[in-house]
C-alpha cells in the first residue's frame, strides 16, 4: 500500500498531490480540533474565547480572533482603549487589516450578517482555501530551490502535517501571509522582482513580517552583484526592478505605524498596543530592538536565560550554514536569516512562537530531510502526533 502511495505521488500532476496532500492534512486537524471541541462541550471545559453559542467555526476562530471580527464589523478605533494608569490595552490596531477585510466581502457577496457568528464561518473557509494556496507555492518553490519533486513533497507534507499545521485554517491571517511569502519568494527566485511587489504590498497589510523579504532582497541583490556584476547576467533593467522592489516592499512594511498614528493621533499607537501584549509576560517594558528575547528569556531564567537564548541563536546559524541547507541557494538562505533575525529584532517570545516560525517552511526542502527516509518520516509522524498536544496548550492551558 506505501508503495503504491509513494509511486502515485511520484507519478500524478504536482499539484494535484499537493492538494489530496493538504486536504487529507485538514482532515487531521478538524478531526483533533472538532473532538476536542465535542470533550471540552460535553464537560464544561473552559477554553480559549468561549461564546454564548460554541460551535466547531467558534472554537477555529478563538484567541485574537474576535479582534479580526471587530476590524470587519466596525474597522479601526480613533481612540486607543486605556487602563486606569494610562496604559494602553490591547486593542485592533495590532492587527492588520487584509484578512478581515477579505472576510467582511465575502460575507456581503453571501449575505452573511456581520453582527453574527457567521464571520468565523467565512473566516475558516478563507484561511483553509489561503492554506492551500500556500502548500501549493511552497511545493513550486521548494521544487525550484532543492531540483527535487520528491523534497518538495515531504517540505508540504512536513508543512502540512506540523504540530501547529491547524493554524492553516483556523480564523487568523497565517495561511494567507504563508501564501503571500511564499509567492514573494518564488517571484525572487524566478527573479521577477515586479511580481515581488504586489505580494509583498499585500503581505505588509495582512501580518507583520514583510520587512525580512526586502532584508533578503538585499541580500539576494549584493549576492548577484558580486557574482555577476561585471557580467550581461545582472542587466541595468533587472537591478533597477530589484531596487523598485525592495524599496516599495520595505515602505509597505513600515507603513502600519504610521497609520495608527495618523488615525489615532497618538506617536507609538502601534507600538504601544504591540506592547500591551507583553505585559503579562515581563511586565511594562519599553522597546529596545534585538532585546525581547533577551527580556523574556532573563525575566524567568536570569542569566541562564541569555545563555540559552545565545545558544538557540547558534543553532540557527549552523543550520542555515550547513552545506545541505546553503544547497537550497542563497533565496531561501537569506530569507530564513533574515526573517529570524526579524523575530529576534522585535518579538518577544512566548507560546505563539511555533506558529511564527511555519514562514520557515522552505527549508524542509533540504536535502539532509529528503535523502533520510528515518529523518523524514520521523518528523512527519512526530508532527501529527504533536497536533493534539499543541491544541490542548493553546486551546486549554495557554492562549496565543
């Protein structure tokens, strides 16, 4: 039977494994996250976001979620929601305004009341077709970068079966940045830098995280430049495209800030409410980039922390300076770089963490996992076994 399997995905269309691929994966995670729903109902479980009328869609759109639903209903506040000493509390402005928007049209096309629990029905159908999107790139991609069809479909199949993978279809705007990402990255590889733009515009509106694509567009250009500068290689045209690119790309990804305040009034609006979310964890804290990890890590660890965070860092540069990885080229190299520095440059991290690293994803094409059928099928099943335990934590024990 694994071996008739394995010669159909060899043999069928690509895109064609890829979606039986992602469509058997959601099944996986409905199925974990619809019976874990059913105990949690039938034992009065408290869970994240409980509504007067759970059902499987309200379950998929809990944590932030209802900060997604309230941008689609009423948009953003002019006023920044405050505590009574001043601070700033959470509030919309921390999340961008694409997928909720994507959402409130479809809803209007069929009619769905926006006042109601429908948006977490049309938000789970956004965010499962935007998976599958993504899953369908990232196969192109990792196809291109690795010359494999066979490590690209274990990268989906490893993307796809993950132990954070039901964050593809649950009501958040992941799988559609995924997508988005993904599709900035393979305009780039296929050095299409104008076609980088409008994905890289979108993405800047849909989550945070642009800016390392126009950090790994840099990188890609110098890269170029020293190889083939004083060749016909790189042309006039193409390097003035990279510049358009990168630079419209970056502006895009600084453009939030100055929204909110120019909406609010307020200098920091943005910042402010990102750090409203920190609180919990170390408490006020100013912002200082390249130090959230740090923070964290000290706040409960003390020095052992900076240690430990040195020492994750490390781990990070040898795998990306492996010889297997690099063989992925200097794209997805310099992307992997350049979007962890990011994370490290202004994130703190806590319990959302997994699912900020599936952007990643482009790496599983190397080779160390393709040619390892021990490795390879370790970390698939590893992964779905995983699944239930991670739902359990963010559902039950700590939110995201």
């Amino acid at each position: 039977m694994a071996g008739r399997v394995l010669l159909w995905c060899r043999t069928a269309p690509p895109w064609l494994v890829v979606v039986v691929l992602y469509a058997v994966s959601r099944l996986v995670s409905s199925a974990w996250l619809g019976g874990l729903f059913a105990v949690a109902s039938a034992n009065d479980w408290d869970f994240a976001s409980p509504r007067r009328e759970p059902s499987f869609f309200t379950f998929s759109g809990s944590w932030d979620a209802s900060f997604y639903r309230t941008i689609a209903r009423d948009g953003y506040p002019t006023e920044l929601p405050t505590d009574a000493d001043g601070a700033v509390k959470p509030n919309p402005w921390a999340f961008l305004p694409v997928f909720p928007a994507i959402v409130r049209g479809l809803m209007q096309v069929l009619g769905v009341d926006p006042a109601g629990q429908g948006f977490y029905t049309v938000g789970v159908v956004v965010a499962t077709i935007a998976g599958g999107a993504a899953a369908v790139v990232l196969h192109r991609l990792v196809t291109e970068t690795a010359g494999s069809r066979s490590a690209a479909t274990w990268a989906v199949a490893l993307f796809c079966f993950g132990p954070v993978s039901f964050v593809l279809q649950v009501v958040y705007a992941e799988s559609l940045m995924l997508f988005l990402l993904f599709a900035c990255l393979l305009a780039q590889v296929r050095r299409q830098y104008l076609v980088m733009i409008p994905f890289g515009v979108v993405a800047a509106f849909t989550r945070p995280g642009v800016l390392a694509v126009a950090l790994a567009l840099a990188v890609h250009g110098v890269v170029r430049l020293v190889r083939e500068g004083a060749r016909p290689g790189f042309p006039l045209r193409q390097r003035v495209e990279l510049v358009v690119a990168g630079l419209v790309i970056a502006a895009a990804g600084l453009a939030w800030p100055v929204i909110a305040d120019a909406v609010t009034g307020l200098h920091d609006a943005y910042l402010d409410t990102e750090l409203s979310w920190w609180t919990g964890f170390v408490g006020a804290q100013s912002f200082t980039p390249l130090t959230p990890w740090f923070v964290m890590a000290t706040t409960f660890l003390g020095w052992a922390g900076v240690v430990l965070v040195l020492a994750v860092l490390a781990l990070v540069v040898w795998f990306l300076t492996r010889p297997s990885t690099r063989s992925l080229g200097v794209d997805v190299v310099a992307f992997a770089g350049s979007y962890v520095l990011y994370l490290v440059a202004v994130f703190l991290p806590q319990q959302s963490l997994p699912r900020l690293l599936m952007p990643l994803a482009p790496v599983l094409g190397t080779p160390a996992i393709a040619r390892s059928p021990r490795l390879r099928t370790s970390l698939l099943v590893g992964g779905a076994a995983l699944q239930p335990v991670a739902v359990v934590l963010l559902w039950f024990v700590g939110y995201p």
